[in-house]
C-alpha cells in the first residue's frame, strides 16, 4: 500500500467522522455517470477518484484487484491486453465511470443472462464502515467459506453502506468466436425460442426484442464461446427463426450501445416520461400494459424489460402490479427532464409478500454498518 493511498484513507476517514459528529449523511460518488440512478438527495459528496489505481492483476488466476476510483475503461483496457473481460458487462453511462460505481450501482449488461450477475464476480472488498473503520472481506480466490460473504453485499447497495475503497473481482477469458443473428418475429415467438434454447447446451450469450406487442420485432441473438460451438449452433437457431448474420462491426457497436441505453430506442424518452426496468422470472411470457409509449426492450430472454410510459404514480403502481403478479418488481430506472425527481424509484421491500421479512434485515445490516446514519442518502430505500 503506497503512502498516498494511506493518505487518501486517512482523508476519508476525516471526512466521515466529520460527518458522524455534524450528523450530516454522506453521498458517495465516483465519476458521477450514474448519478442520476436511484432516488435523488443533495447531500455532500464523498469523491472516491483521488483513490485510484489497480492494485493486483493476475491472468492466470482470472483476478483483478482495483482501488474504487479507478477509470472502469482502464480496467477494461488492461484486461483486454491479456484477451480477458469482465463477463458481466457492466454499462458506463458516461466516460468517467469508475470501478466502484459500477460496484456500487451493481448493474450488469447483455452478457449478465449467462454469465451472471455482477455479485457472482465480487470475491473480496475493502471498505470504510460508518465509523471510520478499515475493513476488509472476502478475499482473491472462489473458494467455499463459511458464514456469510459480506463483500457480496455491496454490488447494488449504492454506497448507502459503507465506502468501498478497493475490491477484487473475477475475470474470464474473452470467447474464442463470436456471432450476432438478426430475425424479425412477434414477441411471443421470441420469449418462446429464447426460452427453449436456455434449456440447451447452446452457446447463447445475450439476446435483445424490439418491438410493439402484437406486431413483429426485431430479435438480436449472440453466441459466443468455442468457434466449433458456434458454428455448430447456427444452422439450428437458423431453422428456428430465419436470422441473418450481422457484421461483427455492426454486432459490437449494437451490444455496447443496448448496454449503455445509446439505441435510438432509449434515446427517444420524452421529458415528461420514465422508462421503466421490469425484473421478471424467466418464465414469464408478454405482458399485457397500457398507456405505455414506444418500443418495448426485451433483454436476459425477457427476463429485463425496458417500458416508456407516464411517471405518474399511478401507471408506477400499475407495472409494479403487473410484474408482482408474476413474480418480478418493477424500477423507475430513469426519469424525464421534466419528471418530479423526488420519485420514489424502487418497488419497495414491503410491497412484495417474498421480500417483507428482507427489511428487517437490511435495517439490521445498516445499523450494523452504519449506526450513526453516514451513508443514508435514502438513495436506495
């Protein structure tokens, strides 16, 4: 650990100590880039990018180690000399993301329906608790524990638990072959195939419907994995849905703007309009809504989808009975520029049967973590 890095910690400490006597809440933040995700404060800011730098890489042992502040696309970079990815594909929203927030934030791109989620990759942290203290957890290596894995905890807890200043997280080797299909179908159709294949050993590694209900979409399919696989899984997706093959440019640049919300069907929110993120079992088929606006996005095989429609709370409680009905939750992920920004953005724990008894526990874990009330932004309910 290098002197300034101490110093950093030392600064950080300061900070929230100073916070835990003015008895004022912290807001933790790194490039800012997703700022805008979960429910608005004005608290002050604890800026995590004077602590940067990767600590540790290993490629032969899939690990990386990385201070919070670190550039995510630095990361990236780095581990693109060594043809290995962070396999969960976590979105940048901006070019100042850092490795913390994309922790913090605990979002996961079109490569998360199979390789899984952000949590599956954390395997240690070091973090700040509400009291100044320096702890760590977890370690560098997958490998069975007992009690509970406290660095599991952070991805999505967007820093209303502790600061993270450092995690390790594992990495994987970037597939051998690569192939996007392209087809044009209704979405039921879609949610069938997709759900077919996720049966079978094939090598489907993301997939994305655009379109209206009722009508034909466009679905966008990628395999990716051994060149033998790939082209084995071809001609038998092909007898399925008719798809062409599109140019690998094209593919990539398709990918990363689905994962970074740049499709043109994204960027066509209206200001008085949120879109909504729809968490739904895998199982579950199209939906019947109303008074939405535009393109449905079907992403994880349907598993996420994205609905424009009006931020008022009653079309919010609409969608949150419709994915409730079905097992899944509903989220105002993003917000119009003339929305109310107060919105609560969440379904919360209390409004779902299987997730009542959670609030006990996430209120313990706070008070455990944070008794003085330093990372209560209420950014996340």
């Amino acid at each position: 650990m290098s002197t300034t890095n101490n110093m950093q910690i030392d600064l950080f400490r300061e900070q929230i100590l100073a916070a835990v006597k003015n008895k004022t809440p912290l807001s933790i933040e790194g490039g800012g880039t997703k700022s805008w995700y979960g429910n608005a404060n004005s608290y002050t800011k604890l800026d995590t990018r004077p602590y940067a730098g990767i600590l540790e890489y290993q490629p032969e042992e899939l690990v990386i180690t990385a201070c919070a502040g670190t550039p995510l696309k630095e990361i990236e970079a780095v581990l693109a000399e060594k043809n290995q990815v962070l396999a969960f594909e976590p979105p940048h929203f901006g070019d100042t993301a850092t490795f913390g927030g994309a922790i913090a934030a605990g979002l996961a791109g079109p490569g998360r329906i199979s390789a899984g989620n952000l949590r599956d990759f954390v395997l240690g942290a070091r973090i700040l608790d509400g009291k100044g203290q320096d702890l760590s957890f977890g370690g560098k290596v997958m490998k069975n524990v007992a009690g509970y894995d406290v660095s599991r905890l952070l991805p999505g807890s967007m820093g209303t638990l502790s600061l993270l200043l450092e995690a390790s997280v594992k990495v994987l080797p970037r597939p051998a072959a690569t192939t996007t299909l392209r087809c044009q179908i209704p979405q039921e159709k879609a949610l069938q195939v997709l759900n077919e294949w996720a049966g079978q050993p094939l090598p489907l590694t993301a997939s994305c419907w655009i379109g209206k209900p009722g009508q034909d979409g466009e679905l966008t399919i990628r395999l990716a994995g051994a060149l033998a696989a790939v082209k084995a899984a071809i001609p038998l997706m092909n007898a399925a849905i008719d798809a062409v093959e599109v140019d690998p440019a094209v593919a990539q640049m398709f990918w990363a703007d689905l994962r970074e919300q740049r499709l043109a069907v994204f960027a066509n929110l209206q200001d008085n309009d949120t879109l909504y993120r729809l968490a739904l079992p895998a199982a579950c088929g199209p939906l019947s809504l109303e008074n939405t606006s535009g393109d449905i996005i079907l992403e994880w095989h349907g598993q996420q989808r994205w609905i424009q429609a009006p931020s008022d709370d009653a079309t919010f409680a609409s969608l949150k009975a419709v994915a409730h009905t079905h097992g899944g939750h509903a989220t105002r992920f993003k917000q119009g520029s003339h929305v109310d920004p107060s919105n609560q953005r969440f379904t919360l724990l209390s409004e779902q049967v299987h997730s009542t008894a959670l609030e006990a526990v996430q209120a313990r874990l706070r008070a455990a973590f944070d008794p003085a009330g330093v990372f209560a932004t209420s950014r996340l309910p």
